[in-house]
C-alpha cells in the first residue's frame, strides 16, 4: 500500500514539474511596483516607489532590465544588494544583530500581554474587596444619625 502511494505522489510530481504552466506558476512574476516598495533610493534615502532623483531613475531601470530578464523578486533584490550595498534594502536583513529588529516588538507585546494578564486579576480582586469594604462599613455616622439608627433597630426589634 505504501509502495502504490509513493509510485502515485511520485507520478504526479513528475507530470506535474513536466507542465510549463506549472512551474511558472509557482514562481510569481516579479513587478517594478512590488520591488519599489522593498527598495530604497541610495542617494535620496527614501523608498524608490517615492524617490524623484536620476539615481532613482537608474535603479528603476536596473529593476526593469532585471524583470524582463526574468528573475524574481528575491533574485532581483540579490542583484541590487550586489550592486549598492545593503542600504538599497528598505528593511534590514533578518540576521544577526538586525533580528533584533524583527524578535524585539512582538517579544515586548508578549511581555506586556503577559503582566497585564498577571496584574488585572489582583488589581480586579484588590478594588472589589475595597468597593466591598467600604460598602459593608460605610461612611462613619454623625451623633444624630447614629441615634437615629438606634432608635429605627430598637423599634423593629420589637
């Protein structure tokens, strides 16, 4: 039975690699529009979907020849890092010290998630039991209240 499964799975990952439709497919075509977003301007500092600079305007053109060639997205941003350095990259690459950049905010939400998770509860119970407290001692009575209070219990007492 396993045997009969291979042969199936390996059936059709053969006809299916076969296909030229298949395989292009998988790959999405990169767009200027999409690389310009990642991508920043080596002289300008902003990102080139942005930049108004003749720098700009040659890193478009370098992008464009990179499309018709056919690479994509990733190969093409390979190719400009090759070319102007990791700046051209508009986020830093998730290695090294530059994870940090990517580990760091959700690590602290977590954190706070956390503490506030810990902390309600006990602040919750902690203003119940005061709210409770204070409603079963009350404000402290006036001489005429309080003697008004005796003489409304020792009726009822009757």
């Amino acid at each position: 039975m396993r045997r009969a499964a291979a042969a199936l799975a390996l059936v059709v990952t053969l006809i299916a690699t076969s296909m030229p439709g298949v395989a292009v497919a998988a790959t999405p075509r990169a767009s200027l529009t999409d690389i310009e977003q990642d991508v920043m301007c080596v002289v300008c500092k902003e990102p080139l979907a942005v930049a108004q600079s003749p720098q700009a305007d040659r890193e478009r053109a370098f992008i464009s020849m990179l499309i018709k060639q056919g690479l994509t997205k990733a190969q093409i941003e390979r190719q400009l890092v090759v070319n102007y350095g990791q700046s051209v990259l508009a986020l830093p690459p998730a290695h090294g010290f530059n994870l940090t950049v990517y580990v760091l905010p959700p690590a602290v939400l977590l954190i706070g998630a956390g503490l506030l998770a810990y902390a309600l509860p006990r602040w919750r119970r902690r203003a119940r039991a005061a709210s409770t407290e204070t409603a079963q001692t009350g404000p402290p009575l006036g001489p005429a209240e309080s003697q008004r209070l005796d003489e409304e219990l020792a009726r009822f007492g009757r």
